[in-house]
C-alpha cells in the first residue's frame, strides 16, 4: 500500500501542512488494499486487516509527530461500529442509544491507547470487555437514582444476555424458571435482578401519567377503607341470622335494618312491647356468643 511520507505532507514552500483527516487516511488505505508479494495484485482491506495495519503503523511512530494522532483517529473510526455492537446490549435500558455509543467510544479509546500487539490478541477481542466495562460503569454510577445493590446489578447483565439468548432460541419472551435454569440460578434470584434491573429512575407520585389520562401516580394509590374490616363482621352476622327462627329472624331486620322501635314491632307482629324486649335481649345474646338458635 501507499505510504503517505512526510516530505509530500509539506506544501510547495516548504512549510509543514495539516496532515489530512482520519477519514481520509480510512479512505486511502482501503482503495491501496494490501499488494500480494508474489503477483503483485491488490486485495480489499477489511476492518480486521486495517486495524491491525493501523497499529503496526502506530507502533513506528514517535508520539510527537502529528501524524500518530491521525492515525490513532483512523483507528477510533474503523472501530466504532464495535461500540455499536457493544452498545445494542443495553437497548432496553431508558437511556438514549446515542448516549450510550458515546460512553463506549471512551472505552475505546482508552483500549485502543492500551493495546499491545505483540501480544497476538486480535484487538476486538482485547477492546470488547473495556467497552462493555466503560458502559457498565456509566449506568453504574451516573443513570441509577436508587441504590441497587453491586451483585444485583452484575447479575442483570447475566440475566438480559439470557433473556435475549432465550427469546431468540424459544421465539417468545422466557419465563423466570426457564432463566433460572438457564444460569442455574434460584428463581428468587431472577425475579430480585429483573426488579432491580429497571429500578433507574424514581417516580415522581405528583408527576401526570400520559397514558392513565392524566391521572398523577399519587391519585391511583389505594389507601386503608375503614369499612374493610366490616365486611368479615357482616358475613359472620349473615351466617348466624339463618340459624334464627323466622319470626326471630324478623324482629332483627324490623329493628336493625328497618329501624322500628319495640312499640313499632310489637304492633307490627301482633304482641306485647315487652315480649319484643324479651325476645331482642335473648336474640342477642345468641348472636354474641355465636351459638345456634334453641327453642
């Protein structure tokens, strides 16, 4: 390939010039493609090649001369779409993608300045987990307005790959014990770390929710109905009244329900005021006690 030398990066009166853009130097060495020594034709140039041309090319230069720069920058740009793949992993995080390529392409860089080819590690392999660590640490430390415990959060990752494994393998969305068996796993485990992994962002329970008319959080809540606790008392109270006698059974609803006085229900059943007395005083004791009616 075509080597740019730096007596052609100076101009025709013999000042130094600005060395060209990195996307120009992507440009140039993937038309040159790689010569074959022995029939001399040209191969294309992909971006495994180019990277590990780049570097051997980084290696040679001295860090002042403006030209390691460009060429680190070419370096950064053929990887980018590294930090994309990396980057799709956290899709089902609130945060914008953008955001998250952004914070991946530090981690690049810094993988990229690291690097040490003599190594024999393929660079994507090396630059992978920097990137990945880079993000994880963002969401870590700058996204989450809760606490969630460091486990947990480690675990979400294992989880969300597994989820994405499963759903492609199953074509559907899995279930926790197939993730559970999955990581091998407890299922309580699974269902902490699914909780915990969207756990981002507080709600504001004064906040309007579009999608509930416009309803605040606050206004949905449920809250303690005093009648609550009546209602086992009424059932116990309809279970006891079926045991009575008719007649007994409707002096309780004459009183308690159509709230007649004693005189009223003595002349609504034809007998003494002080019969009814009687009557209602043994009525309910028997419903007090919760014993069956006796004759």
């Amino acid at each position: 390939m075509s080597v740019r030398t730096q007596d052609s990066a100076r101009g025709t009166d013999g000042e130094q010039s600005a060395p060209p853009p990195a996307e120009s130097l992507v440009a140039e060495l993937k038309a040159a493609g790689l010569r074959d020594r022995q029939s001399g034709t040209r191969t294309p140039v992909d971006v495994r090649t180019l990277t590990r041309v780049l570097f051997e090319r980084l290696g040679e230069l001295p860090p002042e001369v403006p030209e390691r720069e460009r060429v680190r920058a070419a370096l950064i740009e053929i990887n980018v779409p590294l930090v994309r793949y990396a980057a799709t992993r956290f899709r089902s995080r609130s945060e914008p993608m953008e955001d998250i390529v952004q914070v991946g392409t530090i981690g690049l860089i810094n993988a990229i300045d690291r690097f040490d080819p003599g190594r024999g590690v393929q660079f994507p392999t090396y630059a992978l987990p920097t990137i990945l660590g880079e993000i994880k640490r963002y969401f870590r430390d700058n996204v989450r307005t809760m606490h969630v415990p460091r486990r947990l959060q480690e675990l979400w990752v294992q989880v969300s790959g597994a989820m994405e494994e499963l759903t492609v393998t199953h074509g559907r969305a899995p279930k926790v014990p197939e993730i559970a068996a999955s990581l091998r796993i407890p299922e309580e485990d699974v269902r902490a770390c699914l909780d915990a992994g969207r756990a981002y962002n507080a709600a504001s329970l004064e906040a309007a929710q579009e999608h509930e008319g416009g309803l605040a959080l606050l206004d949905r809540l449920g809250y303690e109905d005093s009648a609550l606790a009546d209602v086992e008392h009424r059932d116990m109270v309809r279970h006891l009244l079926v045991q009575l006698p008719e007649r007994e059974r409707r002096i309780i609803m004459l009183r308690f329900f159509a709230n007649l006085t004693q005189s009223q229900i003595s002349t609504e059943l034809g007998m003494s005021q002080m019969h009814v007395s009687r009557l209602l005083s043994r009525i309910l004791t028997r419903l007090r006690t919760g014993n069956s009616w006796e004759e």
